[in-house]
C-alpha cells in the first residue's frame, strides 16, 4: 500500500478537527455533570464553545462551572437580552451544535418546533449540523414517543447519537446514559460531513450541494452471501444488506453513479434505492468475487459491504440430504452429520492485491465480535494489516448488534491499523461519514 494514501486519510480527519465554532446546548438531565468534559474536549481541539443551557439544565450544574470552562459566559433564556436577539446571533456564529445531555423534554421540544428557550430557539434557527447527544431512564428512552420523536428527528438530517446501556440514577440500570464525551465529540466533528439539517434537502433538489463523487463511479457490495449444501439448505449470516444500501445512497447524495452487488437483499430496500443506482445480483461468493470485480473495471472506488461467507461446502448434493439415524441407534438418537468445508477466495484481499482498475480506491468491512484472543478493535487492526485496503471500517457484530434494522458503530482504520475516524448512529449516519473519507481518497488518487 502506497504511503500517500495514508496521509489523505489523515488528512481527512484533521479537516474535520480544524478549528470551529461550536455551541454545547444542556438539556435538564442529571447527566449535565457530564456537560464539562465535552466541552473541555472541543477546546483542547482548538474548537471556539459556546453553552447554552435550559433553566433546568442549571438546576444540575451551575452556570459559573460552564463559563469557566467554555470561557464564555452562558446564556439560558431568550428574553436575557431581548434587544441583542442572541438566538439568531448565536445561531449564525454556530458551525455546529452540540446537545450533551439531551433529554426527553428536549428531543419532544426539538421535533414539535418549539422555540421557548435560548437553547430551542437556537436550534430552530441554525442552519449547521446539530448532534444530540439523549440521556434519561431506560423507559423513557424505549418509550413509543420518544422513539417517534428520535427517528423525526433523524429523517430531518439532525444526528442523534445511541445513548449507552449501564448503571443510570439509582439502582437502575439499562439503555439511556449520555455516552462518553470522548464519542460524542468524535461524532459531533464527523457531522461536520454531512449535510446541514434544514439545508440538505433544499441543496438536493436545486442540484447545487457539494457534489465531491461527481462524475465517479462507485462499486459498492452489499448482504449476505449463501453457499448451498443441498437444493434446500444453505450457510449463511445475518447480514441484511441495510448499510450496504446507505452506502449506496451516501454516495449517489455526492454525486456518484453507483453499481451495487447485492447478496440476498430485501426487495424493499433495493426499491427504495435511487436511480442512479444499478443493482447486480450474487448469490454466493464465488458469483460476488465474479461480479464485484466484473463491475469495478471502470471504478474509482470499491467499497466490499456484504457478508461474504468464509467457507463453502466441498460438494454440494443434488438432492435434499435425508436424516439418517446410525444402524443400531435407539429411534430417538440424534443423527449426526459432517459436511465438509473448503475455503472461498477473499474477495477484499484480491481486489487490493490485483485490482480491476490501476489506482482504485479499496474500502473494506470487518465484522468482528471479540474472542479471549482479543477484543474487537484488536482483531480489527490484524486484519487491516493483513488485507491492506485503504480504509477498513471495523464493527461488532452479534444477534442484536450491528446486522439488520439497529443502529451501527465503526472504527475506521488504514492499511496500516492506525485508526482514522469514528462514526455511530444509523446506518445512513455512518454511510456518510464512510463516503465522505472515500472521497477524499478519490479526489487525492
């Protein structure tokens, strides 16, 4: 792998960690406490902070602990200086907003339009990317309306962080503490990507957004891969081809022409996918290495999303296989069975070794779920070492994690294991921030 491109990914991430202006909404959550550290993060970064707090956010940490370390003094109602009409001077100085904690109150507040406090009114007037960081009871959080309230406020382009599971106020315990500041600010900065809320889909429909892929084309893999063992029966994984098809759409947002592999994909999704889109069926690994690569001859970039499988059986039989109970077993025994395995070719390793296109940009996944060996980042970084792609964007993976219709959470590495960025939230969330780092490679190629 080429040093340079290293440096772009680098590069890419200082772009998102220049110095900004930012404004650190607290909403009225014990967890305010927690409200200091991030803005400690954004200043020893170099960002430019300013709180803005509710009224109850004060009653947890008071406003002198907040100015003292934004260097800045707070502001917390609309009518503390009504002449300086200090939401919209606030929320036009603002690059970014950032909302750690943001309650249950705060996220009702938010999707109905409110503007009664400093802090609603503020965010109903920015035009620059707002995070929210949500922090309450367990159920409060899974409660019908809040979630309502939450994918809202998702499909409006805001970002709202998944808050952590663990001990909350009391002896409870479960889904809803404010997650570490460390993550917040790194999800924050990487909002900086996507488009503005309130502005995307006005810059979509006049054709004038910031089109980074324009005239690119993207190869993009996405599902699960299934090897048949018999004409009824198969291996296969949980993959459900969800982030292969953000990415998908991620890329036509920048401007990309885009030809999607797909594995096994619901119907659903790949109807909802743009026109720009043009889908390729593969069933099994050996008809995904032959399509991917097939696909990616005139490429600029390939991005392997799908599951592929590892292994495949040997022989595959040309009609169901029986149960078959030993001779001499008890009726009621279990009958065993041993199929064979033989190795699929990796698909990732090849495209970066001998790619379809000299100087193809190579984005690759590593599902991975932590063994006594070593946790997840761990098995991570071996395998980006190994494979050698561009960008290796690692996730954990298991029944309720990762696979499907849930949120996601990558560590982006080099070729060389060194990390790049971070990206949680939805699967569109973490597709921006994905395409965003493809392009920079892209336009540096």
């Amino acid at each position: 792998m080429d040093e340079p491109y290293t440096a772009v990914c680098q590069r890419a991430v200082t772009a998102l960690e220049r110095p900004r202006r930012v404004v650190v909404g607290v909403a009225g959550s014990i967890a305010a406490y927690k409200a200091p550290f991030v803005v400690r993060l954004l200043r020893q970064a170099g960002h430019e902070v300013k709180v803005v707090a509710t009224e109850s956010a004060l009653r947890f940490i008071g406003a002198p602990a907040l100015a003292a370390v934004s260097g800045r003094t707070v502001s917390t109602g609309v009518f503390d200086d009504p002449a300086a009409v200090e939401h919209v001077a606030v929320a036009e100085w603002a690059e970014l907003v950032v909302v750690a904690p943001a309650s249950a109150d705060l996220l009702a507040r938010v999707r109905a339009g409110r503007a009664d406090d400093m802090l609603t009114a503020t965010i109903l007037t920015c035009q620059a990317p707002i995070v929210l960081a949500p922090a309450m009871h367990t159920q409060m959080w899974v409660n019908p309306a809040t979630r309502e309230n939450v994918a809202v406020l998702r499909e409006r382009g805001l970002t709202v962080i998944e808050p952590d599971s663990g001990r909350l106020t009391g002896k409870d315990s479960g889904v809803g503490r404010m997650p570490d500041p460390e993550l917040i600010v790194s999800q924050a900065l990487a909002a900086l990507t996507q488009p503005a809320a309130g502005g995307a889909a006005a810059q979509d429909a006049s054709g004038e957004g910031d089109k980074r892929l324009e005239g690119r084309h993207l190869v993009i893999s996405a599902g699960g891969t299934r090897e048949p063992i018999d004409p009824v029966r198969y291996l296969g994984n949980r993959s459900s081809g969800r982030q292969g098809c953000a990415l998908a759409a991620a890329a036509v947002e920048q401007g990309a022409r885009v030809t999607l592999v797909q594995a096994h994909v619901a119907c659903d999704l790949l109807n909802a996918l743009p026109a720009q889109v043009t889908v390729v069926a593969a069933g099994t690994a050996s008809d995904m290495l032959r399509a991917v690569r097939e696909s990616a001859r005139n490429a600029d970039a390939v991005i392997m999303a799908a599951a592929v499988a590892d292994y495949r059986p040997v022989t595959v039989a040309a009609s169901k296989l029986k149960k078959q109970v030993p001779a001499g077993s008890d009726h009621l025994s279990e009958p065993v069975m041993s199929i064979e395995l033989t190795t699929n070719p990796d698909i990732l390793a090849g495209l970066v070794s001998d790619p379809p296109r000299p100087g193809q940009i190579v984005v690759g996944f590593a599902a991975e779920t932590g063994d006594e060996n070593g946790d997840v980042l761990f098995h991570g970084r071996a395998k980006a070492r190994r494979k050698r792609a561009h960008l290796l964007a690692v996730n954990a993976v298991g029944e309720e994690l990762g696979f499907g219709d849930v949120p996601n959470a990558v560590v982006v590495l080099d070729a060389h294991g060194t990390e790049v960025a971070r990206g949680q939230g939805s699967k569109m969330e973490v597709a921006r921030l994905l395409i965003s780092l493809t392009a920079d490679l892209v336009n540096a190629a």
